[in-house]
C-alpha cells in the first residue's frame, strides 16, 4: 500500500508508517504471511471504535442544544453503523488500501461493508495512537462532520422535537405548523410548511410530504435559532 498517498489524500504527516500500514490489514492477510510477523487492524479497530463514539457525541452535544438525550444516541447510532462507515471507507477510497489474503479478495472481501467499516474504524485507531485526539477531530470535521449538518442522517433525527424543547425553555410558548402552499401534479406534489411561534411566522421547508416539510422547516428554524 501507498503510505504517502494517503499522507497526501488527507494532508497529514504520519510519524509511524508501520501503524498506518497495520490499520489496513486483514487477518486473513496475516494467516498467510505468517512467515513475516504482520499484525491485523482488529485491536487498531477496537480503540477506533472508542475514538469514534467519543468524538461522534462531542459533536453532536455542542452542535444539537437542544437535543435530548435519547435522540442524541439513535442520531450517533445511525451515523457509526456499519452501512454509514462502510460509506465513508469506499468515498474515501480506502478500499484501495486494504491488504487482503487471497481468499477473502475473491470471495468479494474488499467490498463487504463489514470490513469496510472495520477499516475505517482502524485508521481511526491508528491516527489517534500516531497523531493524538485532535487529530481524529480535525479529519473527523473534515469527511464526517459536514455530512451529519448537511442532513445525510436526518431520517434519524427528529427536529420538530428538537425545536419544541428549544421553545419550551420559555414559558407561554405555543408552536405550531401550516402547510401554505401545494405544488405539483398529484403524484409528484410537494408541500411547503411553515413553522408559527406564538402565532408570529418562522422559517418555511419543503417537502414530498406534509410531515417531510414540516421536519425541514423545523430544522431551518433551529439553524436561523443557532445563528
């Protein structure tokens, strides 16, 4: 594998090329090079793992206010599951990477989402180890971080709860929603909803549902609220 290739990709220095190198190797890699003492990615994978969920809820605790708890951890569980790393891997080509025993590669190996994940998991593992907590945080911010704002995991977050309990920390406060305006034929229509606050006109979203519009408009108003 190309060390210096990834030291480019992600415009990072690495100081241990061995670490770097052991996050992409699979054990099936290892059962046949046993002659030449390779270590796999699992323990790299567990401390990844660790990082991961650390600074997945560091982000979400200072970007989301408002949001409760629970909500917090179904919106982390969506974002570090295997389908969502496995995303991140193959975006960030790592699938080019990885050192495969000959086996796994023809069985489809490199493009399981299993070990996709895993590998993703690793590098973070070995990044922590060789560049330390911030940098996790910095390549976090960079590939991971800017799809949770742009909505790529919205369908786990419920932002008309979170405006509510945004709206609640005043007494008195009355929230509702108006669909104002209906476009398009029947079976291609989209709704616009606007959110109301004391009777006084917010934000507005757009939606191929009521409840659709109604979530993004709810989202609009806590980002205009965060402003």
């Amino acid at each position: 594998m190309n060390i210096q290739k990834l030291e480019e990709q992600f415009g990072i220095t690495f100081q241990n090329y061995n670490l770097v190198k052991q996050s992409f190797i699979h054990s099936s890699y290892v059962n046949e090079h046993r002659k030449e003492n390779f270590l796999d990615n699992e323990r790299l994978e567990f401390l990844g793992d660790a990082v991961l969920e650390l600074g997945v809820s560091q982000y979400l605790y200072h970007q989301y206010p408002a949001m409760l708890e629970g909500e917090m951890t179904k919106l982390r569980a969506a974002i570090v599951c295997e389908a969502s790393l496995a995303n991140f891997a193959l975006q960030l080509e790592m699938d080019q990477h990885i050192l495969l025993g000959k086996g796994e590669e023809q069985s489809g190996g490199r493009n399981r989402p299993a070990l996709l994940a895993d590998v993703f998991e690793s590098f973070l593992g070995a990044l922590y180890i060789d560049q330390g907590y911030d940098q996790v945080i910095t390549f976090l911010d960079s590939y991971v971080f800017p799809k949770i704002s742009m909505g790529a995991f919205s369908h786990a977050m419920d932002y008309k709860t979170q405006l509510q309990e945004m709206v609640q920390q005043q007494k008195n406060q009355k929230i509702e929603y108006q669909i104002i305006e209906e476009k398009g034929p029947s079976h291609n229509k989209e709704f616009v909803a606007q959110v109301r606050i004391n009777d006084q006109n917010y934000d507005v979203g757009v939606g191929r549902t009521k409840k659709e519009a109604e979530q993004r408009a709810a989202k609009n108003a806590l980002d205009t609220f965060m402003e």
